[in-house]
C-alpha cells in the first residue's frame, strides 16, 4: 500500500517537474484550457442568474378565476374554502361590484356602464401561487376551471412561458458548448501528451529496456494531462470570477434603478471545485488516449 | 543458471542472424560470448533480455521460461538482469545520478534507500563526485562505468553486457573489465559479448564462440591468458 502511494507521488512529482520544465508552455497551455472552460462556465452562469430573476419578479404570475354571473355568496365562499384548503398561495377576491366601480373611475367608461341595464361583470379571485413553476402554473389553472361555478380562468405568464422556453434553449446552448468545448480540451491534452512522448521517447525506451512496466511509463504522463486540466479549470474559475468583479456593481447598479434588490451570483467554492474537478477528468482522459495511441508506436 | 536450446532467430526481412543455437551457463560463470561482427551476438543478448523472441528455441534463466512469458511479465524478467547496450543507451539530459536513479524507480525504492544504493553502486565502478555530472561531459571508460552502475543497482544475478569494451583504450577496457570480475567474485554470473577478445585482458573465463550465427563448438571451455 506505501509502495502504490510512493509510486504515485512519484509520479506526480515527475508530472510537477515536467509542467515546470517548460513554464511558458505549460502556461500557455494553461491559458488555452481556461479560455476553453471559460465560455461555458460564464454560460451556465448566465443562465443561472437569469432563472434567479425570473424568480424574483413577483405579481406577474396570477391566475384569474371569472365566476359565473349567477354565482351566489355561497359559491364564493366555497371557492374562498377551497383556495385555502389547498394552499395555493396567496390570494385576493374582487366582487362585481368592486370590478364595476374601478371600471366606471375609468376615463370616458362611465357613460357606457350607466347605460347598462345590469353590473355585467363577475365575481373575481386573483391568486398570486406559490409555485411559480409554468407546469405547476398551467395544472393549477386548470384544476381551478373544473372548480363549480368558475366560469373563465386566465394565467398571465404567457411571457414567463416565453421566457422560460428561451431559458431552456439557452441551457441547451450551454451544454451543447460545454460538450463542445469539453471534446476542445480532450483534444488539446492528447497533443500535449503527444509532444511529451515525443520529446521523452529515449527515457522512455530505456525505462522499457531496464524493467519500467507500462503503469510505470504511463503513470506520469495520466498526472500530467489530469494536473493540467485541473489547472486549466482553476485558470477558468479566475477568468470567469475577474469577469464577475466587472460586471457585478453595473448590475447591481441596474436593478437598484428598477426597484429590485437582484445580485448577480458569482461562482461558489462548490462551483469552483466542480470546475476543476472537471478539468482534471478531461484532462486525464486526453492523456489516456494519447498514451493508448501513441507508446504502443514506441516498442 | 541460463539454458539455450536450439536457438533459431530469422529477422522478417533477413536471413537467420542464429541457427541451432545451444548452450549453458552456470550460476556465478564468467563467460565470453565471441565472433566477428554479423555473427549474432547482439541477437543472443537482446533474445536473453526478451527484447526479441526466438523464431524456434527456447531460452530459460533461473528456471523461468522466456518463450513463454506473457508480455506484462517481461519487465520483471529484466529486472532481474543487468543489462549493458552496445551503444550504452544512458540519458543525455539527466545527470549521472538521475541515471543511476531510473532503475530504482522502476522498481519502486522510497527516495532515501533509492540515493543510498545509488550513491554505492557510482562507488563501486569508481565513478563517486560525478553524481550532478551530465553524461556528455564523461569520457567513454567513464560512460561505460556509468552504464555498469545503471545496471547493477538492482543487484541483479546476472550480468549481460554487449560490447562493453568497444571504442575504448586497452587502459579503460582492463578497468572496465575488473569491475566485472568483482561483480563474478562474488557470485554474479557475466556474460560479455565481444568481438575481439584477443584484447581484453581477462582472467579466466569460457568462451562461447558464434560463426555466422552458429555456434562452432557448443560447451567448449578455453582458458584466455592469466594476466
Ligand atoms: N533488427 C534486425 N533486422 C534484420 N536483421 C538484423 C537485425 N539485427 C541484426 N540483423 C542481422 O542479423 C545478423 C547478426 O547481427 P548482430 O546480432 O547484430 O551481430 P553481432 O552483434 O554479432 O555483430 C546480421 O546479419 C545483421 O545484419
Ligand atoms: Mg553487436
């Protein structure tokens, strides 16, 4: 067990002299990985704030319940029975009367209300859910039609609905971009480890001639692509937090403008550790492929 | 203890570098492997190193049979050998000591024990005070001794060296060659590939001797001059 350690450590610290033998390649290489990470982290980032938003934008997601004309007292207070019992949210009755009143205070509406026979208006609730996801919205809207005595409901969130369509395709657009650039660091790694066994071919030959099994040979170069991925992902984390120090006071200074408290959310120690993590598993994986295709070539 | 048997080798494009090639080689022998260039010996050593398969034959040391090695056996086969190349094969960017270090990090020594076994075997060639020294700065007897130490390290039974005297002075060939009398005396088997025996100034060893890959008189035993 202390001899598969030792022999691992090793291997990192070879892998470590190898980076730092050639620092402005190994920079170099480092700053094309974290660019390649960079644009689908800034992405999700993205499109994390912009779901963070729509959640905090409230009173656009109401559902109108219409009553029918003839509904009583009795039908209003079983639907006000309902409403609480199933916890919608929060909510808010509007009588006729209340309804044709706001209409008559409106410009150039008295007139034609007063020549009206009757109040054509209904009852009306106005719930505000507490669930504001569009599926929870729609099966909401459309249990509350089934309910008696409703006679039209309405669910404003036509633009939620837009706007979350548009989310999901921005998500989309991030993975494909992330699967993108995922296969652009898979790539840049196996020609480095390339470059590496070319410029190593006489130790590693000897190694071979004296003993050195194939983990030997290969353990150095699998730390090499998975350190260099990790370090690429950190240089990323940089890239797209420097991005955020930039961005954050202009938005912030937006939202105060438009009466929100909205903050933009940078990336969490939790996000910054995927992000390496990530890279570290890209980055061995163009190492191992590397290695399958080229040391066979070797010997 | 090496035992070949019938060795054959044909190269895919060539005609048989060894035909019918047998002998055997006691624990803790000295012997001579001789002929003149072409003959084959370089074949044998990398055959006896798994380096190449035999075409037909077979080779077995210290009762392990090298026809029969699966491939991820091999490197634990060399290990056991110490192997000097004709053309020496050291590393031209890493020091005298890192060198010397290679094979004991193949076998997985921790760093300390790693240096120390290190640092003796440098002082058994005579090669102490070079460790930072990169190769190109030591002259050929000095390159040799730098190959010896490389393959002794791993205190290995036997000792295969192939040409390990080419291109050097007679003074650096005897030096050379005492090194590997001392490794003999005390119980290594050696065997030296070579193809002009008549200069080197050896002891007592058995000469094995190959003709156009075949081996004249299989087993026969001839004194060199006593020095
Ligand atoms: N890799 C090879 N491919 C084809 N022929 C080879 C190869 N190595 C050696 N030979 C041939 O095998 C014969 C023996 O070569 P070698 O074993 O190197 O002899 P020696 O070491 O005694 O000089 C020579 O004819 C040589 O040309
Ligand atoms: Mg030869």
């Amino acid at each position: 067990m202390s001899a598969w350690f030792a022999q691992h450590l090793a291997a990192l610290r070879d892998a470590l002299r190898r980076l730092a033998a050639a620092p402005l390649n190994s920079l170099l290489s480092l700053v094309v990985i974290g660019v390649t990470l960079t644009l689908p982290t800034a992405g999700w980032l993205a499109i994390e704030n912009l779901r963070q938003l729509t959640g905090d934008v409230e009173g656009t997601q109401q559902i109108s319940l219409f009553l029918a004309l003839e509904a009583g007292r009795r039908d209003v207070a079983e639907i006000e029975a309902r409403l609480r019992q199933e916890r919608v949210g929060r909510w808010r009755f509007v009588s006729r009367e209340d309804a044709l009143k706001r209409l008559q205070a409106a410009e150039g509406m008295a007139e034609i209300i007063a020549s009206l026979p009757h109040n054509p208006l209904p009852d009306a609730f106005v719930v505000t859910p507490a669930d504001t996801r569009p599926e929870s919205l729609e099966s909401l809207a459309e249990s509350f039609s089934r309910w008696p005595k409703v006679a039209h409901v309405q669910l404003d969130s036509a633009w939620v609905k837009r706007f979350d369509a548009l989310l999901r395709l921005g998500r989309l657009v991030v993975l494909l971009l992330g699967v993108l650039f995922a296969g652009a660091l898979v790539t840049i790694t196996f020609s480095t480890i390339r470059l590496q066994i070319l410029a190593q071919a006489a130790e590693i030959e000897v190694a071979r001639l004296i003993g050195a099994t194939d983990a030997f040979i290969q353990r150095p170069l699998h730390y090499f692509g998975a350190l260099q991925g990790t370090l690429g992902g950190l240089c990323a984390a940089l890239l797209v937090s420097a991005g955020f120090l930039m961005l954050a006071p202009a938005v912030g200074e937006l939202a105060r403008l438009y009466g929100t408290s909205f903050a933009l959310r940078g990336l969490a120690a939790g996000d910054v550790v995927i992000l390496s993590a990530t890279g570290g598993v890209l980055g061995w994986l163009g190492a191992r492929i590397s290695v399958l295709m080229h040391l066979r070539q070797l010997l | 203890m090496i035992v070949a048997e019938a060795l054959t080798k044909r190269y895919p494009e060539g005609r048989e570098a060894l035909r019918n090639v047998s002998f055997t080689i006691s624990a803790g022998e000295m012997v001579l492997l001789t002929g003149h260039s072409g003959a084959g010996k370089s074949t044998l050593f990398r055959l006896l190193a798994a380096i190449e398969r035999p075409t037909a034959g077979s080779i077995v040391i210290n009762g392990q049979n090298l026809t029969a090695l699966s491939r991820k056996a091999v490197p634990y086969l060399r290990r056991k050998l110490g192997l000097i190349f004709q053309d020496r094969k050291l590393l031209f960017d890493r020091t005298v000591l890192d060198n010397v270090l290679l094979p004991l990090a193949i076998v997985g020594h921790p760093p300390k024990e790693a240096l120390r076994r290190a640092q003796a075997a440098l002082a058994k060639v005579g090669l102490p005070n070079r460790e930072k020294t990169f190769p190109i700065a030591l002259s050929g007897g000095e390159q040799q001794r730098l190959a010896i130490a490389r393959a002794v390290v791993n205190r290995p039974a036997i000792i295969l060296a192939d040409e390990p005297t080419a291109n050097l002075d007679a003074g650096s060939a005897r030096e050379i060659l005492e090194i590997f009398v001392a490794f003999q005396q005390v119980g290594v088997t050696v065997l030296i590939a070579t193809h002009d025996p008549v200069s080197l100034p050896i002891v007592q060893a058995r000469t094995l001797r190959l003709d156009k890959g075949e081996m004249s008189e299989p087993g026969s035993e001839q004194a060199l001059a006593t020095r």
